[in-house]
C-alpha cells in the first residue's frame, strides 16, 4: 500500500504546472548531493533552495546552485564568533553564481551562547542583514530561542523580504510576521502549535521546508510538509504546492 506521502507525489506529478519545491535544506551535508537531487526530482521536487552557514559550506552551495538548484549563503549564529571574516566576502560569492539567490540561514540562537556569545551573533546578523539590503536580496532567517529578538532587529533594519526558517513561533507571533509581509517555512515535524500556525496564517505567508538531512530525510520530504498544509488549509495538494511554489519563486526572483 502506498504512504500518504507516495500519494501526494503521484497526484502533484500528474499536473506538469506544479514545480514542487523545497525552500530550505543542507545538500552540503549529503553524503552525495547529486543523489539527493535526482531523488527529489524523481518525486516531483523541482526547485531546491540549499543554505549555507559557514565559510566552507558556501563555497560548497555556491558550487551546487545549478540546474534547479538555488543557494543562499551566509554565517549562522554557531559560527558567528570564529566565522565572522567570512561575512565580507559574501558579495562576491553572491556575484559568482547567478543561482545563489539570497543571505542564510543567519540569525540568532540562545541554545549556542557558550561557542557564540550573543553579542559576536548579533554582530554578525546585522552586518548581514546590510548586505542582503544593499544587494535587495532576501534574507533566510534561523531564530531559535530568540525569535522576538530577531523580529525586533528585522524591522529595525527595515527588512522586506524575511524567510523564518524552521518557524517555532506560536499564532500571535505568526500573525505578526504575516504582517510585515515575511514568510512562515514550515518543516517536517509535527506539532499541534505549528498546526494552529498554518490555520491561522494565509497560504501566501507559507513555504514549505526540510532542512534535510538534519530534519528531514531529504528534499523530497517536502512533498509530506505540503499535503499536511493542504490538509489543514482544506485545499488539494496541488493547489498547495502550486502556490507555495509560485511564493518560493517570487520571493527569490527565481
């Protein structure tokens, strides 16, 4: 018998509008990137946005990001204190690759204080922040722990385009980044708050992520994370991954 998540891609596979896509994920850290890619276009995933977090990841993205492979690079919270002179080269690596399409995952991160002082991370945040503005460039936001702290800096910076990667936030704070116009990336991990988040939010403040393989298994997951929105927004799994697609693409001009 077929898993709820083969049905979803037989049926989403049927329509050749649909170009599936996952908005968040590591190909960096497979083992084989090419597989994993293969794989997910085999199950109807046609856009892959791969991030990057430290120096030797971004090169790693900047060398992935072709042929339905897009990549965002930047330093994550984790590695803002011994990273953090990568940051000035990121745009001329940007510059490299037509298909690196934003700044990510940065952010900040309470549960890492002990390798990256607060301090060293919202230093390196903000430094980012400035070149994703000067560039017009989105930006793909990791906030764990401190995610009234990174609203609070993104709209002192005046951000318009902010993916919250692997949103833990709750409804009001949902709403609230709805409201500034951002996006709410949903991962492969259940939970009865992010339900209540993807009933409380329009369709058009969604994506869908798998941040595989540290999360999901690999991008194809994402094909699970779009028919339980669709589920819970009461629509078809096509209608769903067409118009998470269509927001994926607008907000990264891809």
């Amino acid at each position: 018998m077929e898993s709820t998540s083969q049905i979803s891609a037989r049926l989403l596979k049927m329509d050749e509008s649909v170009a599936l896509a996952d908005a968040h994920c590591h190909l960096d850290l497979f083992p084989n990137p090419s597989e994993a890619v293969e794989e997910a276009r085999r199950a109807g995933v046609g856009i892959i946005v791969t991030a990057g977090s430290d120096g030797a990841s971004n090169m790693k993205t900047l060398q992935l990001a072709k042929n339905g492979v897009y990549g965002v690079v930047g330093i994550s919270p984790d590695f803002s204190s011994h990273e953090s002179g990568h940051i000035d080269g990121l745009a001329e690596i940007i510059k490299m690759n037509r298909n690196i399409v934003g700044i990510g995952e940065i952010g900040l991160d309470n549960t890492v204080l002990e390798k990256a002082p607060m301090e060293k991370q919202k230093e390196a945040f903000q430094k980012q922040l400035e070149i994703a503005k000067a560039m017009e460039l989105p930006v793909v936001v990791h906030a764990r722990k401190a995610l009234k702290e990174v609203m609070q800096i993104l709209k002192d910076s005046e951000m318009d385009r902010v993916i919250f990667h692997y949103f833990e936030g709750a409804e009001a704070e949902a709403k609230e980044v709805e409201k500034e116009g951002w996006l709410v990336s949903i991962p492969p991990i259940e939970s009865s708050r992010r339900k209540r988040v993807i009933k409380a939010l329009d369709l058009n403040s969604i994506v869908a992520e798998t941040d595989s393989p540290v999360v999901g298994r690999s991008p194809a997951d994402v094909i699970g994370v779009i028919e339980k929105i669709a589920w819970l927004k009461g629509i078809s799994s096509v209608e769903a991954g067409e118009r998470i697609t269509k927001t994926i693409k607008e907000y990264f001009y891809i």
